[in-house]
C-alpha cells in the first residue's frame, strides 16, 4: 500500500519530520569536517561561539539574520503561490539600487527617519520590477518562472556591475561603488537594543532593518493567511485548475504574488547598503538570496519557521566566519555545503523518512 | 591584426568556449527529454572539474582524470535521481541543493587537500589533455582561407573538443533512432503509457539520469584539465546555467543543441574580443552587454517571440505509480 495519503498528526509533519532532515543534513556535514581531519564538535563548538560567544558576534549573526529573513519572506511569498522565485538574489541586487538612487538624493537634506520610508518604497519597487518580467512571462506567455528568474538574475548582475563601472562610480576612483552615505542616507545601529540585554554592538552592523524586516514577518502571515488574496494565492499554489475553476484570476495572482515576493527581496538590500556599508557596492547580496531557499523550505514557508531557520543560518554564517579563523582547514565555503545539505534534506528529500514514520505511528496506533 | 586573422583567432576561442556548453546542453538534453529537470548541471560540471583535476594530479594521467570527474557527476546524478524519481521530491529544489554542494565542497576540500585557497596543483604533461595536430597542417597552412582556419581552428584542438562533436550526432542518433531513445522520449512526454506498456519509468529516468552525469564528466574534466591545467574554484562561473539557456534556445533538439552552444560560445570569445575596443560610431560597446545576451536571448525566446519552445510534457512531474 502507498503510505502517501496517509495523514499524520502535526507534531510529526511539522516538528518531526523537519527536524530529523535538519539532524541528516548537520550529520552529514559532520562527516565532511571529519573527512578533512577536523574534530566535528570543536567545529561546532567554535561555530556557536564564535555566532553567540560576544555581543559583536551575536551582532553579526542578527545582522546576517535580518538578509535571510527578508530573502526567505520573499522565497515564501512565491511558494505559496506554487511559484519557485530562484531570482531573489538579482531582486535584491537591483532593489540595492533603488534604495542607494534614494538614499543618494535625499542624505544631504533630511535626517534618516525621512529617507527611511522612501528608501523602503524605493527598494522595494526596483526587486519588484525585477521580478515582474518573469512573472509576466510566466502568467502571460507560460515560459517556467524558474528558468527565467535565472536569467534574470545574471542579467541583473551584469547590468549592476555595468552601472557601478560606467556610471554610479565616484570619478577618479577606481573602486566601482557609490559615494558614501551621510548620516541622512544611513539606517542607524541598534545598539541601545543590545545595551538592554547587557551587551555590546560593537562595530558589527545590526541596524534598523532588523525592526523593519520583523515588521514584514508580521506583514506577509497577515497577507497570506488573513486576506482574501492571501487565501487566492495559496488556492493557486495547491491547485492552479481549482483556483481558475473557483474563479480566481491565474494572471493577477501570479503577477502580485511575484511583484510582493521581489519587493521583499528588494528591501533586504536596505540591510548591507543602508545599514551596513553606506554605500552601493558589487555583488553585495553575496549569495543571501538563495539562502533564502534554504530558509523558506527549513520554515515551511510560514513566517515564524522562516525567522527561527533565518536566525539558523545567521549563526552559520557569522559562526563559520569565525571558525575558518580558528580552523584554516575549514573555509567559510562549508557554510555552502550546510546551505546546500538543508536544501537537498529539508526540500527535496523532505519526505524520505516519511513512509517509515507512517509504519511506527500506525503501530503505536493499534498498540 | 587584419580582419581575416582576427576572424580566425575568434573562431578559435568560439571553438574552445563552446566545449563545455556543448556536453553539459548534451547532458541536460538527456534529462530533461525524460521528463526530469535538471538545475544540477552547474554543480555538476564544477564537481567533475574538480574531481578529474585532483585525480589527474595524483595518477598525472588525464584518461584517469576524466574517468574521476565522471564517477563524481555520476554520484551527483545518483542523488538527483534518488532525490526526484524514487522520493518524487521537487527536481529544482534538489538541482539547487547539489549545486550549493558541489560549490561549496570542491572550496573546502580543495583547501584541506592542497592548501592553495581552492586551487589545485598545475598539471603538466599527461595529467592533461593536449592539443592534437591534424596531419598536413604545415602543408596546407600557406592555402589562402582554408589554410588558416584548418590550422588553428580545425587543428589544434584537444580530444575532448573532437568528442564533444561525435556527440552531437550519436545522441541524436540515441534520441531518435533507438529503442531506448524513443522511450526516453516517451517517459518526458507521457510516463503513464510507458508504464502501461510495462517498462519501468523508473529504471528509465534513472539511466537518463545517468546519461547526463556522464556528459556531465566530460565537461568538468575540459574545464580543468584540458582547456586549464588545474581547479580553480567556481570555475564552471554560471556555464551551467548558460548550457541550460543553449537547451532551452534549441527546444530540446540535439543538433540545433550545437548550433546554440557555438552561438553563445561566439558572443563569449566576441565579449573577450571586444573587451577595450571602440566601434566606431558608437564609442566603446559595454562588455556586460554580450555577457548579458544569451540570457536576453533565451528569455525572448521563452516569451514566445522567436518561435515557441515547447518543453517536453511531464518534466518536472514526479510520476507516481499508484494512487
């Protein structure tokens, strides 16, 4: 008999299940520090001090966090919709854009509060006209979403780079970044956050764009779970023929899912450009986009799960920082086979361990 | 340079870039005629580069080389397989796991082994494939036309590049004139009647599958120890993605495969070419621009503009036996 259709309790479909892909995915990492003749508990013991030892560190690792929360709302936001955005790392990218272009004309003239919310307007506007090409593709000509938003994301990074080289450049300097934000253009450190708790920032760049993307959380569980376009996303992501049959319209949903999604995507570039290096560089996204996979899929698509899996990987990143310091012999790369590992457990082979999990609970059942 | 030089040194590089396009479209070709989508092949071909330059180092023996990075895109396309056909999970979620995998594992493992920051040691000699000269190139290089492009862009070549060319006709043959192919091809269109007529659609995707990691090998080993003579990290640098692209632009067709591929091999070596160089009338024309194209391309090819590219039925869809 299939064991597909056979319905287990919540505790084990969204707490077991994850969880015993989470310990695979670490296990298996475990080996690989093995195999390179490192001790795999005083890799890890390093890692998480090195993430949540000091207040700088535990900085960092918030800092890494409030990307990856926005990146994986965004990843979410599309899931729901049954659409796959592979291009929240191009979405971000350009939505870097349009928060330095406003940061940029309004810095020298009013205080940061002012920038802020257009700074938001405006990043999130440029992710999300990123992404609305592919999404008008997808709903209007049914070219698949997944190949495009590739696309798009090598075409955004070319176009990035040509506009830093050739127009956005500082002249006379051979870096291919923009000015430096005054104070105007800069979203202010949360260190008196940190003070409350005893600690010290430091130089680590934990800033406002935290609040902004806890804000968003709340924002997208009301959208998707309180709205009725929430409900006709999630309607279209379960079945696309029910949702056309129950009257929902398959070309709006899709391209409002896509436009919010690489909104979201977009903000995340307020986090490294206005809060932490004042400035627009490139390639500043820095792989935080396709974590966001790993994130949504470790969350399970719902806010909450995405901040948990967000501050996760805060803690490999910041963590693994600090141990290839302390261990040469492991490169800050072993994060990239953790990522990797999380996404090929807790997505792929998300339901590998199901059909035995169905044998013990139904035997548990008739005992 | 004259004009007719410079087309020549271009054809050339063309040649050269296009290799690796080539075997891993071929690759994904294979795949995704079965119906399984195949995102992996970046990681793939980094994977395969990086395994055929650490044993084509140790053994200083290229064959062995090639054979390693092989084995190791056969593993990867073993955990796809196991991933997307006996698990039915989600084909591009695993294609972009083992592409994070492959990224970050031949950086880390390269370092613990070497040291180099990633690299790998150089080969010399037999660890690498070398140029093949065609017999009668002295000969015939003084021949006005002919004589030039037989030298440096026919000759010249490594075995690797002659392969990747026997392998346009020999899939297509695969593909459309074998028991198997048709198969194949029936498994991507409509996995039920293959069932229905009792041939395994599992045991058949799993060999496509395999195909495409074995395609796979070869172009990593190119990267690395023919066209380079060492690993250096993320040397495969989105070609996964652009081979991909190459598929998509050729609809699934084998030949009109290489034809893409050696567009956008071309737009590479003219994006080198131009590099600096000011056309006149326009100014300089921004590199980025050519870097850009085969992704243009392909997108307006995806909308529909020129002709429809029809993906084959089932790709993507995980097929289940029994409801």
């Amino acid at each position: 008999m299939s064991t597909a259709s056979v319905p287990l309790p919540n505790w084990i479909n969204y707490g077991l299940i994850p969880l015993l892909n989470l310990i695979v995915a670490f296990f298996i990492s475990g080996l690989v520090v093995w195999w390179i003749g490192e001790n795999p508990f005083t890799a890890l013991r390093l890692l998480i001090e090195g993430a949540l030892g000091r207040g700088d560190a535990v900085g960092f690792t918030l800092f890494y966090t409030t990307s990856f929360i926005f990146t994986g709302l965004s990843v979410a936001v599309a899931f729901h919709a049954g659409l796959f955005n592979i291009g929240s790392e191009g979405q971000a990218y350009i939505g870097g854009l349009g928060a330095a272009l406003v940061a940029l004309a309004l810095d020298q003239y009013v205080p940061w509060y002012v920038t802020m919310p257009f700074a938001i307007i405006g990043a999130a506007l440029f992710g999300a006209g990123w992404a609305f090409i592919p999404a008008w593709l997808q709903a209007k000509r049914g070219s698949h979403i997944v190949i495009t938003t590739i696309m798009f994301n090598f075409i955004g990074a070319a176009l990035m780079v040509y506009l830093l080289v050739n127009v956005l450049i500082v002249p006379g300097k051979m870096a291919p970044e923009t000015r430096t934000f005054l104070p105007g253009g800069q979203l202010p450190k949360l260190d008196w956050l940190m003070a409350l708790f005893g600690a010290k920032l430091g130089p680590a760049p934990f800033n406002v764009s935290f609040i902004i993307a806890l804000v968003m959380c709340y924002l997208v569980w009301l959208l998707i779970w309180r709205t009725k376009l929430g409900y006709e996303m999630r309607t279209l992501g379960i079945s696309p023929s029910a949702a056309v049959y129950a009257g929902i319209p398959y070309s709006r949903t899709v391209i409002i899912a896509m436009l919010i999604s690489g909104g979201l995507a977009g903000m995340m570039a307020l986090n490294p450009v206005m809060g932490a290096s004042a400035r627009l560089q490139v390639e500043f996204v820095g792989g935080a986009g396709f974590v966001g996979i790993a994130v949504s899929l470790m969350g399970r698509s719902h806010p909450v799960g995405i901040i948990f899996a967000a501050l996760l990987f805060g803690i490999l990143y910041q963590g693994g920082a600090d141990l290839s310091f302390e261990m040469p012999n492991i490169t800050r790369e072993m994060i990239v086979v953790i990522q990797g590992l999380v996404i090929l457990f807790a997505g792929a082979l998300e339901y590998m361990f199901r059909p035995a999990l169905v044998h013990i609970y139904q035997r548990f059942k008739r005992a | 340079m004259d004009f007719f030089d410079i087309v020549v040194s271009i054809l050339g590089s063309t040649i050269r870039l296009s290799i690796p396009l080539l075997f891993t479209a071929l690759a994904g070709l294979f795949s995704e005629r079965a119906g399984i989508f195949d995102i992996g092949l970046e990681g793939k071909m980094l994977a395969a580069a990086f395994a055929s330059a650490c044993v084509a180092y140790v053994t200083g023996n290229a064959w062995l080389g090639l054979l390693g990075g092989i084995s190791v895109s056969l593993v990867f396309s073993l955990i796809h397989g196991f991933a997307s056909i006996t698990n039915r999970g989600n084909q591009i979620v695993s294609g972009v796991a083992l592409n994070f995998v492959a990224a970050g594992l031949t950086i880390v493992l390269g370092q613990a082994w070497f040291g180099q920051g990633g690299r790998t040691p150089q080969l010399t000699g037999e660890g690498r494939f070398a140029p093949i000269i065609l017999p009668f190139v002295d000969v015939v290089r003084d021949v006005p036309i002919i004589g030039p492009l037989y030298a440096n862009v026919i000759s010249g070549n490594n075995i690797l590049t002659y392969l990747a060319f026997a392998a346009v006709p020999l899939s297509w043959w695969v593909l459309f004139r074998t028991r198997f192919g048709l198969r194949l091809r029936a498994v991507g269109e409509n996995p039920g009647a293959v069932d229905t007529a009792g041939i395994s659609v599992t045991w058949l995707r799993y060999r496509a599958v395999l195909v495409a990691g074995f395609l796979c090998g070869f172009s990593g080993a190119y990267l690395a120890i023919a066209q380079s003579a060492a690993f250096i990290k993320d040397m495969s640098a989105g070609k996964g993605y652009i081979a991909l692209a190459a598929l998509i632009f050729a609809k699934w067709k084998p030949v009109p495969v290489m034809f893409a591929c050696l567009l956008f091999g071309f737009l590479d070596a003219f994006a080198n070419f131009m590099q600096g160089k000011a056309v006149p009338g326009i100014g300089e024309v921004p590199v980025q621009i050519f870097q850009a194209l085969p992704y243009i391309l392909t997108c307006i090819l995806l909308a529909g503009f020129i002709g429809i590219a029809h993906p084959p039925k089932a790709g993507g869809v995980p097929y289940t036996k029994e409801r």
